[in-house]
C-alpha cells in the first residue's frame, strides 16, 4: 500500500499559509519561570467570571434551547440590536463573528485573490497578514508609527493603485501602539474618498483608551461625513473576555450580504450560548466594568514606562501608548530583535520580535511588549531581564 | 462623494458564494403555524440543559481564567485526549473545530484551489457543497442511494481523474439517508487504496444508529488495514447540542499541521469555555446519553415512516433509514419539488427541496424531510399536509 503523498494534494492556499516561525519561538515562552511580554492576552483578573457563572446558568437553564440551537448565520438578533444601539447603527448592518479574527477572515473570502492590492500598515497586525495571505493578494504598505500611518506614502500609494481595501488600526495600533490624532483621521479620511477606497477599520482596542475620552473613530467621522465606505471591526475580547470568542463586524448592507453568505460556509454561525451571555454580561455595569479595565490597563503602562526608563540603555527607543495593551520597541539599526530574543529567554524573559508584524520583511531591529498579564513587580522584574539581555548586544557607544 | 461600488472590490471567491435559492426558499418555513421537516436541527427536548447550567458555572467560577482565556489552535487539550482515547487515535491527530462546517471549510482551504477535483456524492450534504464551492474546485459526482455510493461509477472517475479528496458520509447520510454496508465499504476502501487516494469522511451521525450497533467507519476500517489516507470528520452537534459549535477532525500529523495552520487564521481557536463545557458533559453518563438519544430519533423515524406508509400516494419513493434524522424522498419523474415546496406552505408544512444538494444540477424531483424537531402527533399532522399538496401535483395514473 502506498503512503499518501499529502504535499502533493496541497492545492495553492496551503502553501501561503506556512507555519510563522513567530509561533515556533513563541512555544519557548511557555517554559516554566519565563515572564511573558510576548502574548496578546487580556489581563485574567479583570474576566467576569462569577456574572459569567451567573448568567451561563441562568440562561441555560431557562433559554437551553436557544442558547444550545443552531442560530442565524447573522448572529444573535438581541445582541445585533444591543451592538447597533451603542455604536448608533442599524441592527441589520451587524454581524457577529467568531473573533475578530474570523472577520479578517471573511473579508479576506470576500474581497481577496490571487494578486490583488490590500494596503496595510507596516507593521500590523500579525492576524490580519495571516488571514488575507491565504488568498495570495500583493501587500502594498505604508510606514506606521506613534500617530499612525504616514499620509504622504498613503496618498502615493492610492495614486499608483487601488487596493481592494485599506485594512488600519488608528487606536492603540498592534503592534506599533499608535494612536491616529483627529486632525489626521479627518485627513485620511479626505483622501478615502477622494480615491473611492473601502477601509477596514479594526478597533478592538476601542475602550482602552488612558486619556479623557475615546477618539471618533473612522467609522464614525466617515458615516457623519456621507461615506459608506468603512467597513468596522471590533471584539468584546478586550472588555469581557476573548476565549468566548464574540466579536463583530459592521458594514453597508451590499457589504455585509456577502460577508454573511461567506461566513455559513466558514462555520454557520457564532456559538448561541456565548452570544447570550455576552449580552447578559454587557447589559449590568458596563459603564463601571469599562472604567475598570481603563484603569487596570494605564497602571500596567505605566509601571512598564517606568521601568523601561530606568532600565533601558542609550539607542533604544520605545514608544508611550496611550491606550490599549502594547510598547513597540526600535533596537539600534542592525541589532536583531531575533538575536536579542535568543539572549532574553536565557535570562528568563520573553517578548515578540517585530519582524513578522511587516506584511512585506524589515522591522529586524524591532519588537513588541506587552504589559497585559502581568503585575507592576514581574513587569519591573521582567524589564530587567530584558535590559540584560540587551548588555551583550548593544554597541559600545549605545550603551 | 461617490458612492461606493462595492461589487467593484468583491474578488472571485464573492461570486462563488451566492446566495443559494434554498436559503430563501427556508424563511417560509418559519411561518407561524407551519409544521417544518426542512431543518437539520437536532430535538431540543434531548439538550442537557441542567447539565451544562451545573457545569458551565462550575467551570467559569473555578477555572474561569482558563476558560475565558485565549486556548491552543489545536484545540482544550483534555479535550483532545478525550477524542482521543474516544476513537483510538493519538490525541495529537486531533483538532477540535467550530462546528464540522469549520472542518469543511479549512479543508477547502489546504486541499483546494481553482479547477481542482473533488469528488462527493450525489446528493451531498449542502453546507459542505457550499464550503467548497467558495474555493472553486471542479466537482466530481457519483450517485449515492440507500446502500452509499456507486461503486462501479466511482471507480470510473478515479480511473479518468485524481481527485484531491473524495468527501463521503457513509453512515445515515446527509440528505439522501442512505447506510453503507460493511462489505460495500471494504470494497470502497480498495478502490481508495488503489488509487492511492484521500478520504475525507464525515461521521457527524455516527451514534444515531436505530440497529444493534455501529458499522466501522471508514477510517476504521483503513487505520485497520494500515492506510492513512482517511480523515475523519465528526461532531458534539447531534449527541450534546449544536448551539456550542465543537466538533472535531483526525488527520495524520503531516495533514493535521496544515489544518491547524489554517484554522490560526480563520478564528485562532474554538471558544474555550465551549469545549470545557462539552468534556464535562461527556465525562457523565455518556453512555445512557446515547442510548436516549438513539431511541428519540428511533421513536420519530418510526412516526414519520407509518405516517408516510398510510399517507403517500403510488409513484412517491422514500428511504426507510437506519439511522440519522432525515428521510430521502423521490417523487415521480418529472414532478418538480421545488413547485411542490410552494403548495406545501400553502397546507403549512415544510421540507427541503433536494435539487441544491446536487454539486453539478439534477434531483429536481427529490426532497429531505427531517424528523428531528417534532413530536408524532405533529410528525403525523404533517405528513396528512404534505400529501394534500401532492395531490395536485402528481398524474393521474400515480395517484
């Protein structure tokens, strides 16, 4: 009997979506003792778990045959109704994911082939290049920093092209951490429309701002301005919790049509018994929950900026997020962020190194921390492993 | 400002995932006052919602950080092991996914791409139809019926084309509820092996069994006889409760590595509090479970089929099945099912036409008519209104 030959019955798309060597370095984080800047995950201690138990039981005991039925592809119509009362929207125009990240997906189903222009960030976020690499488009991207991306190689790039979508962070960016001044949304937002060009907006960060107040986001000042061309994404990931994996997706309706139909063949529908309980869960206290996780999250920043100031070298620069849950780090031009990697796990601390974050290569000399999971002792106790590991690579005159 | 042209940006893959007619056709069987057989929706009545209140509260008050937290792509590892020692596989060889139709749908992903075969069934099920259609693979088809596939065709298409996986649903198949026999599945197995091609099975009905006991699947048989080209598909759908979305797939580890690559950027992983919730509930009386619902779909085929026996006029043909939730219905030649959908609302009662289950046309005269939801009272209802809008439709030498 002969073996089967699976590469040989791998069609294209199997061989866009290689394994990152990103996740193979990142199964090192795991090692016992290692104190983890590298993940993405929410800060434990502020997931609801006793109003989950709560509601979970409430709701299957009394709604079990709803909560545990097949549901609409659309989601769940009382949580597209609560999704588009607070972002001011029609209900019909909501769609619930499973995670932003099947959003990304979706769109990348919808909007995406072999060859076609996506304009993206660089860097960006490391989800998003993996969904739309799975249908081959060519990434055309534009340098992002601490006010977001630069409008000039924007404009140049909508001048030469036009990509199916520009697909952009501006609040608390991943993984660059930056935050898109008013002037500037107003800005790109001129040269959206000018060129006709759909944006993907993904703002799951969208409540963890440090500031006054949240920024209108694209979205907002798009649609006050008459433009239909943004497309929305955010998640309840960051607020509540993201293993329920509830998130969703706001679109014109000729838009969100397609994405529906894409999403009955990618999985049906959204888990019913998570969508109810994230309703259940948004409906008490949101108001307090939100000033909770803002507070839980600057303090975290904080006690990280403070120790990156007392412990980093000459040559290494970092930037002050103003919301969300990252600090993107600059190495000295020719220090490897993968190298440095390398020396931070032998000193028991981790963190993801930036290149991957780059739809189209560089950024080697860049990184990502994150300062979500941890208290203000490992923060400040992790931060000095970093700096050692630093020591061996710097130049002379950096340090 | 131009309105945005949205049908401009859509790639390739938009057009391939129409709306199908079928899904336009089923909002009228949710009509009030319409007795519908059209849903594969499993009966409620067998959720285990006390069950799963005790255990989800459990879970989120005592282990809450895990089960809110972001979880492995490959999926809850207990869970895994569970699969595992379930089936007699490595729990390495297993991925848990969100819903089969997830399953399908990253195997469209890895396996196909533009004008690559594919062979099913005809009829097959639809949603995997629609999962792979979005790829735009060429479909292969053989006819299937009471006893599976027609051997002598499919060994006529494996003669002329390679097909990159044959997608078959050997036991109480979707919709046309036909049982393989074992010998006939060992003769297909020979084929397969011959030509040294890929199985994908799915086994979503695989304990809905009205007999004495299971038949060996597919990839029993094959890890048997020491042919690893069989991947196994099945689902917590139709034994727990559809509405939590976990199922799962077993490949050997070369072909499971890339269905989990492509699941990390289709929704990163299945919601973990889903598939706690799903161990627990299977680590408690799972066999008594099983044999309870075994005899509810047992009780409700035996209903349908007495009520077709003494209501259905000459010339109308029906499978008597063996297991599963559906009966398969021919109606004489000629006579469209889809016309017969129209009076049948008419009367207030609902099935699925059968034509959409066909991958290249055919079966106008076909339709699926699910037992699952309903009691024999309205089961019997039911049929007496199917027949009145059959009377019109059928010759008058049928009657």
């Amino acid at each position: 009997m002969k073996p089967v030959d699976w590469s040989s019955l791998f069609g294209q798309g199997a061989e866009r979506i290689q394994a990152s060597t990103i996740r193979e370095l990142l199964k090192l984080t795991q090692r016992p003792g290692i104190l983890s800047f590298a993940g993405g995950l929410p800060a434990p201690e502020l997931f609801p778990k006793e109003e989950a138990a709560e509601a979970a039981a409430k709701l299957l005991r009394e709604r079990g045959e709803v909560a545990l039925q097949y549901g609409p592809t659309e989601g769940y119509a009382p949580l597209r109704a609560f999704v588009g009362a607070w972002l001011g929207v029609d209900p019909e125009e909501v769609l619930i994911t499973t995670g932003s990240q099947q959003a990304l997906d979706l769109l990348g189903k919808v909007f995406l082939e072999e060859g076609s222009p996506v304009l993206l960030e660089a860097p960006s976020y490391l989800g998003a290049i993996q969904a739309f690499r799975a249908y081959g488009p060519r990434f055309l991207t534009v340098p992002t920093g601490e006010e977001g991306p630069d409008l000039e190689a924007l404009r140049e790039a909508l001048l030469r092209e036009r990509p199916r979508f520009l697909y952009l962070i501006p609040s608390f960016q991943n993984p660059a951490s930056g935050l898109m001044p008013l002037a500037k949304r107003q800005k790109l937002l001129e040269l959206v429309t000018e060129a006709g060009v759909v944006v993907v907006e993904d703002d799951a960060y969208r409540e963890l701002y440090f500031g006054e107040r949240r920024l209108p986001s694209l979205f907002e000042l798009a649609r006050s301005a008459g433009y239909e061309g943004v497309i929305y994404l955010s998640s309840f990931s960051k607020i509540l919790a993201p293993g329920l994996r509830v998130a969703f997706a706001v679109a014109p309706k000729e838009a969100l049509k397609k994405l529906v139909q894409a999403k009955q063949g990618v999985d049906l529908h959204t888990p019913t018994l998570n969508q109810m309980l994230v309703l259940e869960l948004l409906k008490e206290g949101l108001p307090a929950r939100l000033e909770r996780v803002r507070r839980v999250y600057r303090e975290k920043a904080q006690a990280m900026l403070e120790a990156l100031d007392s412990a980093m070298p000459q040559g290494v620069r970092y930037t002050r997020p103003q919301g969300g849950m990252f600090v993107w780090m600059e190495l000295p031009e020719g220090v490897s962020s993968e190298e440095l990697f390398q020396k931070a796990i032998a000193e028991g601390v981790a963190f993801v190194p930036g290149g991957p974050f780059f739809a189209n290569g560089g950024g080697e000399n860049t990184l990502r921390l994150s300062y979500a999971t941890m208290d203000r002792a490992r923060i400040q106790e992790g931060v000095k492993r970093l700096a050692r590991a630093l020591e061996s690579l710097l130049p002379l005159k950096a340090r």
